[in-house]
C-alpha cells in the first residue's frame, strides 16, 4: 500500500528553495509546505553588526541541509552589507567552519 507523506516532498537538493529575508521581523525564512517554515533569527548590535541568533528547522525536516540554505543566505547578507557578525547560532559556527570562504572570515568577530 503506498501512502505518500506530505512531509516527504520537500528536497533540501532542490535548486530552487527560496530563501526570503523578512528585514523587518530579521529573519530568513524557507516555507516547507503550507505551514511550517524553517527559519534563522538575527539581531541588529550596532549600526553594522549583526547577531545571528538562532536557527530553527521543524524536526521532521532535519538532517535534510535545509539549515544549510539558511545560514548561507545569511552569511551572504552581512558580506553583500558589508556587515561584521558574531556568530551565537551553533549551527551558523559550523557552517563557517565546513564552509571557510575567506570573505566570510572578514565579517565575522573572533
């Protein structure tokens, strides 16, 4: 008997996640279905420093690199902003770390 779960259908692979930028609740946001959103929480510290939080995804959409998405819109932002960063959000230190861009390194408060 196949059953297909609604849940299943969502590809992190997918080329064509859309990652949006809410400025104003300072979030980057993946909408997985009707109504579960993956998102990463940024905070403003100063003029051109940024806190990136916290990142979320709904338990059964982890482990699909759907945060991957995230902190890559993320740290694109604060290079495009000419931004400096500290990274709170665990997850946003590894990606960093698996992903070590020499200009993401410039933006990031040691």
């Amino acid at each position: 008997m196949a059953h297909t779960a609604q849940a299943n259908v969502f590809d992190a692979n997918n080329p064509q996640i859309q990652v949006e930028h809410d400025k104003k609740r300072r979030q980057f946001v993946i909408r997985l279905n009707s109504h579960d959103r993956a998102v990463l929480l940024y905070e403003y510290v100063g003029k051109k420093t940024v806190d990136l939080q916290h990142t979320e995804v709904p338990d059964a959409y982890r482990g699909r690199g759907i945060a991957k998405h995230l902190a890559k819109a993320a740290m694109d932002f604060v290079v495009e902003e000419d931004l400096k960063a500290h990274l709170t959000c665990w997850y946003i230190q590894k990606y960093v770390k698996e992903n070590p861009q020499p200009h993401y390194f410039e933006h990031i408060y040691q």
